[in-house]
C-alpha cells in the first residue's frame, strides 16, 4: 500500500546532507526570485508528481500473461547491480542503485547516481 509523505511537516537534521533534486528546487526558488519571473514560487514547487522507480521491464505475450501464477518469475530487461530510473510524470530525471533505508530490511530507497539533463542529456 502506497503512503503519502507530507514535504511541509517534514524536517531534515541541520548536518544532513540535502539531496539532488532538494538542491536543484533550492537553486530554481532562488533563480526565480533573483530574476522575477516567478512571483509565488511556492506554489509551483508544491504541485504533486508521479514518481516511480523502474526497475526493469518486459514484454510477453498476453498467452503467457494469463499463465502467470503465484511464484512465478518474469525476468526483466535490466540486471542486478544496473542502475534503476528514476521517472517523474512519464520523464526520466535520475538514475540510482537500489538501497535499504531501514536496518531491519523491510523498506528500500534509491540512492540517486546520476540526474539526466533537459532533452535527454545524459542518456546513455
């Protein structure tokens, strides 16, 4: 089950490393201010997004579909240790290695490695 994560309550420790895309938002609020031509950056920085984390992908036959049952393995296009995209709205804007976020191994993250410029740059 999904759950939703309030960015406004939430509050990072003062030594805590800020990540990427906090980084990009921070220098994005301040180019805006700087230049004018945002006047409630706020308000576009808490629009909501679609993320998802795609681990891999696969095409199969609808015939092998309907044979699918529990236990069963489809294997997908990317290999273990390969790094995983990070897509907002249907766009690619990361790429990352899977990672465990707690010490009892039951919730994972992804530790972004490279973030992928406008139109594609950085593509591989």
């Amino acid at each position: 089950m999904a759950q939703s994560f309030d960015y406004d309550s939430a509050t990072a420790p003062d030594d805590a490393e800020t990540s990427p895309l906090e980084r990009l938002a921070e220098i994005a609020a301040r180019t805006a201010e700087e230049t004018g031509k945002f006047a409630n950056v706020d308000a576009i920085l808490r629009i909501p997004v679609t993320m998802q984390v795609v681990l891999g992908s696969a095409t199969i036959p609808v015939a092998n579909l309907m044979k699918l049952g529990r236990g069963a393995v489809v294997p997908l296009d990317h290999r273990v240790g390969e790094p995983v995209d990070v897509v907002v709205n249907g766009r690619v804007v990361a790429r990352g290695e899977v990672v465990v976020v707690e010490e009892d191994n039951s919730r994972f993250g992804v530790s972004l490695t490279e973030i992928v410029g406008p139109l594609g740059q950085g593509d591989s």
